[in-house]
C-alpha cells in the first residue's frame, strides 16, 4: 500500500511540473537527490559496518549473551506470558540489544522473528496479545546508548562535533521508553478491568 502511495505522489509532482513548467527543477532535484542518496548510503554502511563488526566479536566473545542475561529478569517482568526459554525471548532481547547501540537495521530482522514467535505463543490469532503490544511499544521507544545512524549521517554533512548527539538522545530515549512501558500499562490494566 505504501509503494502505491508513493507511486501516486510521484506521479501527481510530475504531471503538475509539466503543466506549471518547471521540469528542469523536477530533473535537477531528482539528480541530486540520486547523488545525496549515494552518498548517505556509503557514510551509512561504513559506521554500520563498523558496529555491526563490533556487535560480531561482542557476540562471539559471550558478551552480547551477558548483557541479554543481565536484562532477562526486567525483561521477563515486562513479558511475563512469555517462558524464559522460548526462543521470542532470545529474539526480544536481541533486538534490544541491537537498539541500544542504535543499530535499527540490524534490530529489525530480530524485531520481525520475535514478533513471529510472539504470534506462535499467541496460537496465531490474528489479535495482538500483551506481549505483542508491549513489545511494540518498547521496541518503538527504545534506549539508545550509541545512535550510530544518527552520527553518520552527521558524519557525512560534515559536522564538527557528530557525538554531541549521544547525551540527548540517552536523556530521551530513556524517558519514551518508560513513557512506553507506563502507557502500554496503564491501557492493559485498564481493559483488563472493564473485561
């Protein structure tokens, strides 16, 4: 659906350039918006592979599997339906792992099979369970310690200082997340009291 939005916006911008006339900016804007992109992308993927790199001898040295064991008991708070040794569990912690050092792209596969595994718990209804809402509700309002993405992309438009960016972002993330966690509460014991 997304890709027919798109499609239709960008269908609509050029057939009004053609009338109004200004096809020469469409042509220049789309150029250097192919070029940017480009470059974006190679700022991107070297600072990725960097940290993914990283987050590989982290995870081959045992310490990715001893931080996910220091989070297991607040996580299996937040998810009590879900047995400690189910595999959704592996995935969530994973991917909160992968979050807090600001690699998204590397969370989002391990966000897709938890959720997965969250819906095998779920007997594959097609309802959200809790876990599933909470999940999502952590996983939209993550702690970053590191936000890597975000410091490439300063990086590459040149700026003098592109870790400025880490304490703000601690300071926030760490307030979306317990204003996540407190949300997703409060609507979960408040339909538990209506039902």
């Amino acid at each position: 659906m997304v890709n027919l939005i798109w499609v239709f916006l960008t269908v609509i911008g050029i057939v009004f350039a053609m009338f109004n006339g200004t096809m020469d900016q469409v042509n220049e804007a789309i150029f250097k918006g192919g070029k940017e992109a480009v470059t974006i992308s190679f700022g991107l993927i070297s600072v990725l592979v960097f940290w993914l790199g990283l987050m590989k001898i982290a995870e081959k040295a045992g310490l990715l599997e001893k931080l996910g064991n220091l989070f297991k008991p607040i996580v299996s708070r937040l998810f009590p339906e879900v047995p400690h040794d189910h595999p959704a569990m592996g995935y969530m912690l994973s991917n909160m792992m992968a979050n807090m050092f600001g690699l998204g792209n590397a969370a989002t596969p391990l966000g897709i099979k938890a959720m997965e595994q969250l819906k095998v718990l779920n007997g594959n209804s097609d309802t959200a369970s809790r876990s599933m809402i909470t999940f999502l509700a952590i996983n939209t309002s993550s702690i970053t310690l590191i936000p890597t993405t975000v410091i490439a992309i300063m990086m590459t438009y040149g700026s003098s200082s592109p870790t400025s960016i880490v304490g703000p972002t601690l300071i926030t993330t760490i307030i979306s997340a317990i204003g996540g966690i407190l949300i997703d509460r409060f609507f979960y014991y408040r339909r538990k009291r209506k039902g």
